[in-house]
C-alpha cells in the first residue's frame, strides 16, 4: 500500500497522536517512516527601538531551537523503533512550514503525509493560518490529516 510514508511533528500533544499514528500505519503496511520537524529561522527585522542581535547570538539561538527538534524527533525514533518501524529522521530550517514539508516529502520521495490539525475556524484561523490546509491544497502527494 505505502512504501514511505512522512509525518510532520511539532512536538503538540495532538501532533504526538499523530505521529502514534503514523507509527501504527507503517507498522501495519510494512512501510518506512520519516519524521520531520520544521525549524523556523531567526527572524532578522530590524525595528525602531528594538536590540539586532549578535550573529553569534542568532547562532546560539537557532541551535537551540535545532537540538529541541532533535529530541523530539528522537522521542519519535524511539516509538517507532519499539513498534519495529524502520524510521529516519529529518530537521529542516524553514520560515514556511508547509512549502517545506512538501518538498521533503518529495525530496525522500514518500508516497503519504500525515500531520494533524488543530480543526481552527474563523477569525482564528484567519489570525493564525492553517500549515495543514497549505500543505492540502498544494501537495501532489496524498495527505491524511488526523485531529
């Protein structure tokens, strides 16, 4: 059925369900998995008043942010593994979380997305954007949202 199929995480207690899913899914089509974790970028606006950062601060900051993506795609590795999953695991720096997680998906040629939603309506959607609906609407590869 599926060969390779991708999860993105964000480390959220509904991400977490997803990627238990995902797990399950792989483990009953004997497919390989992929975790992902998009880490955003240091922003670098400069506006009137504020402190710019020393690169080696912006530095500091981003490692931070790209080891705590590591952990939890470890904690990731390590259900998958007990679930007798064969799984890789992919940090990518990126201030567009859905355009990067499609083109992973793509470049480790996986054949299924699963993520999760958070299912917001309205002016909160709006307000906050949907990373699930832009990966939806602009995916070629089948996409199965869990919420």
């Amino acid at each position: 059925m599926y060969e390779r199929i991708l999860v993105a995480t964000d480390g959220s207690t509904l991400s977490k369900k997803a990627v238990a899913s995902a797990i399950q899914l792989a483990a009953t089509c004997g497919a390989e998995l992929v975790a992902v974790k998009i880490v955003p970028r240091y922003p670098q606006a400069y506006f009137e008043g504020s402190i710019p950062l020393s690169a080696a601060e912006v530095s500091r900051i981003e490692k931070q942010w790209t080891d705590a993506a590591q952990a939890n795609l470890n904690l990731v590795q390590k259900s998958a593994t007990a679930k007798g999953v064969t799984i890789k695991t992919v940090t990518v720096k990126s201030d567009v979380v859905s355009d990067a997680i499609i083109a992973t998906a793509k470049k480790q040629k996986a054949d299924l997305i699963v993520m999760a939603s958070h299912g917001r309506k309205g002016i909160k959607r709006l307000l906050l954007g949907s990373e699930t609906q832009q990966v939806l609407t602009h995916s070629h590869i089948p996409v199965l949202v869990l919420r």
